[in-house]
C-alpha cells in the first residue's frame, strides 16, 4: 500500500494580490471579533468568579496559570474586561471590529491610571470615535497628552521638580548612568542628542558605503542604534563648555589675577518648541499664579482640543511651558482652534523658514499611513502641489518623511486633509489608503 505525498516542487495555488489583501483585513476583523467573545467569557468567568475553585485570587491569577499569560498580558486582559463592564461600547466596537486590540488595551490601562482613570467611561464614546480613525501611534499620543492635561491640578503637580534625581553607577568594568525630572529637561536633551546621533548615523553611513558601495543598508552599519546613541551622548559632553573656576594657589595676590587658560568652544545650542493652545497657556499661567479658575474638562480630540507638547508629541506641562516662555530660552507657538499656528515667541535662534516651522506643528510624525517618523526628521510639501494650483500657505501644508514625500509623486496618489483635520492618502482610483475598517 503506497502512501500519495505531496510534491514539495508543486507551487500552491496562486492567489490574487486581491484576494490577498481582503483575507488579511477579514483575518485581522475575526481576530477582533475573538478578542471581543474571549473578554465577554472572561466577564461572565469573573461574574461567577470561576477561578476561586482553584485557588486563584483574581482574573489575572487565572490568566497566568491556565493559559500561562505573561503577568503584563494577564493584567491587561483583567483591566479590559473592567472596562468592558463599566463601557459595553467597547465590546461592542471590538465585536464589529471597529477598534483594534492595541486600542482597547491601551484605554483599559488608561482607565486603571491614578486620579484620571475615572474620567475615561465619561468621555469613552470620543475615544472610541477617534481610537477607530487614527494611527495606533496618533491615538496614543493623544491618550498621554490627555492624561498629562487632565492631571495637571492633581495633588502633586510638583513632583517632577521635587524628585528629580541623577545616579552614576558602576558594576565591573560597566557603568551606568541613570536621570529623571521634568520633561523640558528630557526633550531638550533629546534634541541635543539627536543632532549628534545623526552625525553619528553618517559616520556609520559613509564608512559602510565606501565597503558595500549602493549595496549599503542599515544592517552593515558598524555600531547598532543604541552604540550610536551612546557614542554621541559623549560627544555632546565633549562639547559642554564648563565655567571657569577660580583656583585661590593660582590667583596673583598682588593684582588679583588668575592663570589664563585657552576659552573652550561654546555649547551645542538648539530650539526646543513648545505647541499650546491658547486656553492651555492661560491654564498654566493661573496655574503658576496659584489660581483656579475651574475650567470644564475638554474634549482629547479633535483640532480645538487641549495641547501642550513638542515638534514631535512629548507632553509638556502646562506650567512648565510657561516658564519657559517666560525665560526666552524656548519659542512658545500658540495654536487657534483650527489647529492652525497663530503666534510664536522669539528664541535663540529660528529655524530657517516661519512657514515650514507653522507646518511642522500641525502633525507630530509622518502622515503617510503606518509611518512613524518624527515630525523633526520629516520633509514639508503641498497637500495640492503648486503645479495643480495648491497654494504655498500652512493649510495646505503637510508632513512626510523623504521615501514617502518621494513615493506621492511617484505613485500619483492625491493626499488631502479631511474635514476633521486627518490626513488620509487616496490612490489614483479615488480609493483610500488604510480606511478605518
């Protein structure tokens, strides 16, 4: 009796690139769809509190010996299922796959955060709206700036300041060095460090090149990402000027003169921006007078929404921008309910261009769809080129990295900002690329 095997040489049968693409969007729609039946079972399993016959405190017990969950995903699967209880519109959006799992997830931990948590069921309805439209990167941005606004009159505003702390380290021949503080402090370290990554990336780049030649890519680059960061973060220290401090051994008792030595180079300056909107930076204006002024909790969405955070996303808190506004060391950018820049403060030094700076700040990252470069490492381009009439003004302004600004030309899609300020890419059919399903 033979057994008929399978010809491992025979070619399946072909798919269309159609068929393809609609049964990864039908895959991903059921996945929603299991998720949203699992947590359903799970709330009946903790209604009936099925897992105490075995010994498990609570749900996330259950997770982690019965399916043997990692205890991060025991306690996300536990947090959803409490958010589902308080908002049944979460299950039902995830049953019809309106939202994904990252989604959900990411406001069920929103909703278990201190003091904010409780404020999630009475705006759900917006986050769902908005969770169903946006990037996965774009949503989450506004969830952080949201619990950042919502928290700014919680009852340790302070805290930041108070605790900031720096430890040097050393185990071995390893070193580490570890700080925290305000985020001013972070993002403009980021900023600085930035600038010496990318020399640090060229470096990389050009050596690889002159060996690889047009074959170079990321993968045959000397040093990983976290070298580079490294490497450049001493260059940066190699750039601090230090202050001249006055030796009394050396000091000339008779005239009161020090010993000369060669002035070093000046520090590595930067710009570090700050977008507010105007109701925002009057929040923290009141906020640094000692005032309360009981403002009405506002929407996370939309272009009237509350923000204050950088080029790139990073929430700033509203006191701290004011502080720095006041101090001149960081241009304040004012943002009208539009969304549209209104005014800008002066700083040490500007970026070359008002126009290309006022659009920078109407996107945080690429708008291309799946595209997660920052806002500061993109190009700025027409909406509508100027070759079909687009106007050179910050409306018809937009954001995109440079192998994406490339591709809209090549592949002559249109991108166009709807009327609720997203950026959506549409093919030449008139079809829109990644629609919210």
């Amino acid at each position: 009796m033979s057994t008929v095997v399978d010809d491992p040489m025979v070619d399946p049968p072909e798919i269309s690139d159609e068929e393809i693409l609609t049964r990864c969007r039908e895959i991903e729609a059921r996945r929603r769809a299991d998720l949203a039946e699992h947590i359903a079972l799970l709330r009946e399993l903790e209604k009936r509190k099925l897992y105490y016959a075995d010994g498990h405190r609570d749900l996330a017990g259950y997770g982690r010996a019965e399916f043997r969950w990692a205890d991060r995903d025991a306690k996300a699967h536990r947090d959803l299922e409490r958010l589902c209880r308080n908002c049944p519109q979460v299950l039902d959006a995830l049953t019809i796959g309106r939202v994904g799992s990252a989604q959900v997830f990411l406001l069920a931990k929103l909703a278990r955060a201190p003091r904010v948590g409780i404020y999630v069921a009475e705006q759900i309805d917006d986050f769902l709206d908005h969770a169903a439209k946006l990037s996965f990167v774009a949503f989450e941005q506004y969830v952080i700036a949201w619990k950042c606004l919502m928290d700014q009159d919680g009852p340790d505003p302070d805290r930041a300041h108070r605790n900031r702390k720096a430890s040097l380290g050393q185990t071995g021949l390893t070193g580490k060095f570890d700080v925290e503080g305000p985020a001013t402090d972070h993002v403009r370290l980021k900023a600085m460090l930035a600038h010496f990554e990318e020399i640090e990336f060229h470096r990389d780049w050009d050596a690889a090149k002159a060996i690889h030649g047009d074959d170079v890519s990321a993968d045959k680059l000397l040093r990983t990402s976290t070298q580079r960061r490294y490497d450049a973060f001493q260059e940066l220290l190699r750039h601090v000027t230090l202050p001249k401090m006055v030796d009394p051994d050396l000091q000339d008792s008779e005239t009161g003169d020090t010993d000369d030595s060669p002035e070093p180079d000046g520090p590595v300056t930067t710009v570090l921006n700050i977008v507010i909107d105007a109701e925002s930076a009057v929040h923290g204006l009141e906020q640094l007078l000692g005032i309360s002024s009981m403002a009405p909790v506002r929407s996370p969405f939309g272009p009237d929404r509350a923000f204050c955070h950088t080029f790139d996303g990073d929430p700033i808190a509203l006191r701290d921008a004011v502080l720095a506004g006041l101090a001149g060391k960081i241009r304040i950018v004012l943002r009208g309910k539009d969304g549209l820049p209104t005014a800008m403060s002066s700083a040490q030094r500007l970026f070359t261009g008002a126009i290309r700076d006022a659009v920078l700040m109407t996107a945080t990252h690429c708008t291309s769809d799946g595209c997660i470069v920052p806002a500061t490492k993109c190009q700025t381009d027409h909406l509508v080129p100027a070759s079909q009439g687009g106007e050179t003004c910050v409306c018809n302004g937009g954001l995109a990295c440079g192998h994406h600004n490339r591709w809209r030309y090549l592949a002559k899609v249109k991108v166009r900002r709807l009327a609720d300020g997203i950026i959506a890419t549409f093919r030449p059919d008139g079809t829109r690329i990644a629609p919210p399903m």
